[in-house]
C-alpha cells in the first residue's frame, strides 16, 4: 500500500513526539512492505511565527491532498496572549472544522507495567479498557453566535449550539463503537440544567431503540468525572460533548499512570483521519529529551488501523509499546517503580528494536 501522510508537527514538544511517530512508522511500514510519502506542514504558533497565521492556506491544501493527517500538538506562552484569532489553538480548532472531523475517539487502556505509575490504587485500575468519544465540531468550542466580548467589555458570550443532526452522527458512532467492544454506552451530559444536554438525551435514548444489544446509561459530566476516578472499570464507551470530552480525557489519562499515554483519532464518516496525542505541547518540559512519545506513536497506530485497514501493522505498534513498558523502560512523567527512565530518542530506539525483532514481523 501506498499513503500519502500530512505531517503538522506544531509546537514544544510537538515535534520531538512527531519525530518519534514517524521513525516508528517508517519502520513498520517497511517491515510490511508498505510506502508513505510524508509532507510537513506549518500549524500553531510555528505557522503564526512563520506564515503569520495559525493555519495557512497551504497546510489546508497539503491535508486535503493526503489520505490522513499526524499532528503533534499546539501553543506556548510565547503566543498566550495574542488575540483570539492569531492564537495556536485556533490553528488546531480551525483544522478539526474545516477536515469535518467530528467524531474524536480517546481510548484509554491499564498498562500492566503502568500499574503503580498511576496515583490510584491498582485494583481500580487494573483492566480499565475505555474510549470516550469526544464530539469534535461543535458544541461550546464552536458557539453559534461565536464568543465575544460586549461593547464595554465587561460581557462575555460563549454559546452551546448543536444541530440535531451534528448530535446524532457522534451518538450514531458511539453506538456502533459500543457495538463491536464489549456493548456498554455512557452517554453523559449536563441535562439538569443545559437544553443542549437534553436534546443529546433525547437523541441518544431515540437512537439506542436501533441497538438493543447495547446497554445504555445517561449520566451528569459531574458525578462521571467523579466515576472515572472512583469506579474506572464501568466503562466500556462514553459519549460526550466537546468540551466534557475534552476535560474527562485528561482526567481519564491519569489511570495509565500520565497524559503523554494518550492516543487519539479525529475521524468523519469516511477513512480520512487526523491522529494527534491528547496532550499539549508540554513547554515545561520542550526541548529537553523528556517528552513521552507513546501516545503520539499510539495515534500513529490509530492511524493505520482506521484510515488504512492495516490491523496487523497498528498491533505490531501497540506491542512494541506494550513490550518496551514490560522491560521497564519509560520517560520521567511516568512514575514506575524501579523504572528505567531513559529519553524520547531513546525509547523510540527501544520500539524499534523491538519491531525488527519482532517474531509476528512478516
Ligand atoms: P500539556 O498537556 O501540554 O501539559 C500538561 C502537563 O503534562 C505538563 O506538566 C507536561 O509536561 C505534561 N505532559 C504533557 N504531555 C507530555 C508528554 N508527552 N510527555 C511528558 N509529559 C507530558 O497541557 P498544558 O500545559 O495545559 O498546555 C500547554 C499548551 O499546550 C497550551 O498552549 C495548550 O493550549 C496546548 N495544548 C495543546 C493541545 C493540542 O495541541 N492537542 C492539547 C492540550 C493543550
Ligand atoms: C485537546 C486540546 C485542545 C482542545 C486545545 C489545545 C484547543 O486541549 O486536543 O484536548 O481543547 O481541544
Ligand atoms: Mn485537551
């Protein structure tokens, strides 16, 4: 198979995850026979500094031209106080839009080697296999009338719109996510008190009626948040609005023992994907050989399991991972006991060894 890759580094850590994702990939790709072309692209406050805005038309025409996306992550201090629209962040929210990527599925995942890297006790996180589908598109990041500020600048909007139709397509792909894991649907959401909320319940009760196989339960983001740290192994897929997903996946990242273990994929209806870590750019730590690039190169495998079909290829990747944590190898953030802390480049050098020696290698 032949892939054409977009590659939008962003910015701190960003690119040193990227560069860790792409040596991952050029190698199972070429275990398996597979070519890739990569074209970089600008994003961020790296296309602010250089083009003058955070998403050039350019980057656009290089996505739309690729089969799928990589994206490593955005923003800084340097551009914290820019006005809205020359902010990193806009550049990341203007792709989503723009790529009509609605549906963001976070899977969240118990390493075995992780399991007192985690705050929580281990029988809380042992076997936790989630995904929270996080609507992407719309929702408080996207209000209808968009955020303003009054005339005399002591009134603030920020709207949460939805279309009928933008809830059902997310609730449609929770659905028939749950479908094919293990049939359990948390649908959660703020229905006490936002009528946005009760239409998503209303939506998602009318559409569990096609899934009986599927158990459902509707829950407040507030007692879930509370849930995910209590009780993580309930869940099997939670559906959310934008911003819920957006708070409950960091929240949900500290079962695996750190936010740098998160992968995720921004898909449409179709193959076409952009797979991007959940964590920031991480300037506190940028530049300095610290960055954790699991979760970068776990979106990497997302992105070959979703976009391109290539189950094999995205399970060598996701034992590579598995078996570098099972040596003891990790970066700092992840607190194993008796760990072996070594650099970003280092435990990419770690998968790689472990993906040509692989026995399951073609
Ligand atoms: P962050 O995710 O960048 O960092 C939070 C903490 O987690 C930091 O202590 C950081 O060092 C640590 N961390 C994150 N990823 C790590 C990794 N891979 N390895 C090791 N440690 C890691 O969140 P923040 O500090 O709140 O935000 C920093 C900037 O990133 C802001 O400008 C924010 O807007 C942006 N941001 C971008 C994205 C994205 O591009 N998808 C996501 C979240 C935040
Ligand atoms: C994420 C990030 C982004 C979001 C920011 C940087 C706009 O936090 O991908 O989780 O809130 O969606
Ligand atoms: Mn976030």
């Amino acid at each position: 198979m032949k892939m054409k890759l977009a590659v939008l580094p962003g910015d701190g850590i960003g690119p040193e995850v990227m560069d860790a994702a792409i040596r991952v990939l050029k190698t199972v790709l070429d275990n398996y026979g597979h070519e890739a072309v990569f074209e970089n692209a600008l994003i961020g406050g790296a296309a602010i500094d250089e083009a003058g805005t955070p998403l050039p038309e350019e980057t656009l025409d290089i996505c739309r031209r690729s089969d799928a996306i990589l994206l490593g992550a955005v923003g800084g201090p340097k551009w914290d106080h820019n006005p809205a629209s020359l902010r990193p962040e806009k550049g990341l929210l203007g792709i989503r839009k723009e790529m009509g990527l609605f549906a963001n599925l976070r899977p969240v995942k118990a390493y075995a080697p992780l399991l007192n890297a985690s705050p929580l006790k281990r029988e809380r996180v042992e076997n936790v296999d989630l995904v929270i589908v996080r609507e992407l598109t719309g929702g408080l990041y996207f209000g209808r009338p968009s955020e303003r500020r009054g005339p005399d600048g002591n009134e603030v909007i920020d709207t949460l719109a939805y279309t009928r139709e933008e809830i059902e397509r997310i609730i449609e792909k929770a659905f028939q996510l749950a479908q094919i894991r293990r049939k359990k649907l948390a649908s959660v959401d703020k229905a006490n008190v936002l009528e946005s909320s009760r239409m998503w319940r209303e939506i998602a009760e009318e559409t569990a009626k096609k899934y009986p196989d599927v158990e459902v339960s509707h829950m407040l983001v507030d007692s879930t948040s509370m849930q995910l740290i209590a009780n993580p192994g309930q869940f099997d897929v939670i559906v959310t609005e934008n911003m819920f997903g957006d708070i409950l996946s960091d929240e949900a990242s500290v079962i695996t023992g750190s936010l740098g273990m998160l992968p995720s994929a921004s898909l449409r209806s179709d193959r076409f994907g952009m797979y991007e870590p959940v964590h920031g750019s991480a300037p506190d730590i940028a530049g300095q050989g610290k960055a954790n690039p699991l979760g970068m190169v776990l979106s990497a495998a997302l992105m070959l399991r979703y976009s391109f079909g290539l189950e094999k290829e995205a399970a060598a990747i996701e034992k590579a991972v598995d078996d570098v944590l099972q040596d003891g190898y990790c970066t700092g953030d992840l607190q194993v006991k008796n760990g072996k802390v070594v650099s970003t480049h280092e435990l990419t050098d770690k998968l790689i060894e472990k993906l040509n020696n692989s026995e399951a290698r073609p």
